[in-house]
C-alpha cells in the first residue's frame, strides 16, 4: 500500500503540473536504468489520471558511446509496452562535432567527455519539449541529489522532476512493486531485467558489451548514502552518531572502515554539490527528507564541511 501511495502522490504532482499549464505532451529520455524507468511509469499513471492518450508521451533514447545493448533493448521494450510515442536521437556524432568544437581529445575519457554527453542529451530533450509544446520530466532521485551525481545543467535539469524527494533504495522498492503487481508479462520481464542491471550512468565505452562504470564503485553503495542523510537531515543527528548507528545497523555486511570511508565522502559531497541543489526544478515532496532549496534545506552553496569531517577524522 504504501508503494501505491507513494507512486500516487508522484503522479498527482505531476497530474497537477499538466492541468495548471494546459500541457498535453511530457518528454523523457528513457536509459534503461531504474530512475528512467520509475519517472516513466510515473508519467503514465499521470497521464491515465487526467484520461490523456499516452502517445502524448514522448520516450527518447539515445545512446551514445557507453550504452550497452541491454538498457537500449530495455528501453526499447519497456517504451513499447507502456505505449508511448517512441523516438530516438543517437548522439555519438553530435558530441564528437562538440569534442572538435572545443578542441577536446575524444579519446580522454575525462569529466569533460562525459559531462558533455549528459547536456546533449539534456539539449535534445528540451528542444524536443519545445517543438511538441511540451515539458521535461526529470528523473534524478534524492540520492544522486545528495551526492551531486548529476551533471549541472544536463540530467540535473528539467521543468519538473518526479523523483526528487525518492531515494535511490526506495526508487528499487517502486519499480519491484509495479513489477510484482502489473498484468503485463512483457513489461514484467523488462522491469525486473532493468532491476538486476548495475547502476551506472553508462558515459564511459563498455567492455565486451558489458558495463565498465558502475556508479557504487565510485560513490560508494547507496543504501549507506541514504542512511547517512535520513539520519543527517531528519534526525539532525552527529557525523559520530550517525557512524555508531550504521556500524549496529550494517553488522556483517561492511567493515567499520567502509563505514566510515563512505561517511567521509557522504559529506564531503553533501556539502560541495549544494550549488546544484540550489537551482532545483520543481517536483512533488514524497516523504520526510527533502533537499528542496523553497522549502526543506536553507543552505548556502559555500557552507564548510570543515567540522563534521573534524569529528569523523577524531574517531
């Protein structure tokens, strides 16, 4: 029930966002990842609230130079079998035309070689959004806001964003539930392969076909991440506090030392990334943890870390 509340209240803002601006057509670029996914089935349930055909939704994929064929054929199907209007904008040349402009090495598998791929895609979506008299819905979840995992001005941007307030970990419980409680088979089987695929932003060249960049190895596993910021902003609790509750709370399954190498890059990233949260689009408020810079976080870009990292370092 509370998935289906949960999904419900996504919808309903979204619903609202549509009917307030007249707005009949919804752009999404479509990954084959999980936060894609969820704003996808989102869209759907928002356009089924307000009885608009769902060709009105406007799924893009485009797959560049780390995109497997297993999230492109994920995406493919789960567009099809959800029934939106498919298109697809590959934008491997348009970058490499980017890379030649700037004078940049494509063969530099840098920030710039990735970032560059996240605000075509961005381009492309907004563009889109703009010729069918539509908007973009975003698909970035509370986690990645968290983190500052997102492009500034690529994903991180849209006209709303239906996953704002919903953390990666919870993100997996919606999509397994509409898995588990659809009719659809095909879909079914497409949302539970999206679910078994490692999270990854798929930016950098895959190796034998297979994902290369896998973002936990980076940023570290994500069901700590959110453990750290529910403690954090909802129970205002310590740097020392929150570790001494993770360590009894992940018994077995990381050692003290990940614990606490995780924590440290938690708030080092918490407080570097506020810039990005600051110039947040809208979305709906899911649950107690929010990082909305109109509402639930009054915090300046600039803030120093200095003394929570001070009480880690003590330990």
């Amino acid at each position: 029930m509370r998935c289906n509340e949960i999904l419900t209240i996504q919808a309903m803002g979204l619903r609202k966002r549509l009917d307030h601006i007249g707005c009949k057509t919804a752009v999404i670029g479509i990954s084959g990842g999980l936060d894609s996914t969820l704003a996808f089935l989102v869209i759907a349930k928002a356009f089924d609230y307000l009885n608009l055909d769902r060709n009105g939704i406007i799924a893009v994929t485009m797959p560049g130079f780390g995109t497997t064929d297993r999230t492109y054929e994920n995406a493919v199907g789960l567009i099809k079998e959800i029934g939106a209007s498919f298109m697809e904008v590959n934008i491997s040349k348009a970058v490499k035309q980017h890379f030649a402009d700037i004078c940049h090495d494509e063969n530099a598998h840098d920030v710039t070689y990735e970032n560059s791929q996240a605000r075509e895609r961005t381009q492309i979506l907004m563009d889109i959004a703009n010729k069918e008299n539509g908007i973009v819905i975003g698909t970035g979840d509370l986690s990645e806001l968290a983190l500052g995992w997102a492009t500034y001005n690529g994903d991180h941007m849209s006209m709303y964003a239906v996953n704002s307030s919903v953390p990666k970990t919870l993100v997996r419980y919606l999509v397994q539930y509409y898995a588990d409680t659809t009719d659809d088979r095909k879909l079914r089987e497409t949302l539970y392969d999206i679910l078994d695929t490692p999270v990854s932003p798929e930016l950098l060249p895959p190796d034998g076909g297979e994902i290369t960049q896998k973002t936990e190895d980076l940023v570290g596993p994500y069901e700590l991440h959110d453990f750290f910021l529910y403690h954090m902003l909802r129970l205002s609790q310590s740097p020392g506090k929150i570790y001494r509750l993770a360590k009894n709370a992940f018994t077995g399954e990381y050692s003290d030392d990940v614990i606490l190498k995780w924590e440290k890059t938690f708030y080092r990233r918490f407080f570097a990334q506020q810039f990005k949260r600051s110039c947040l689009p809208d979305g709906p408020k899911v649950g107690s943890v929010a990082v909305s810079p109109r509402g639930d976080l009054r915090m300046p870009s600039d803030a120093c870390v200095n003394t929570w990292l001070e009480e880690l370092d003590n330990l």
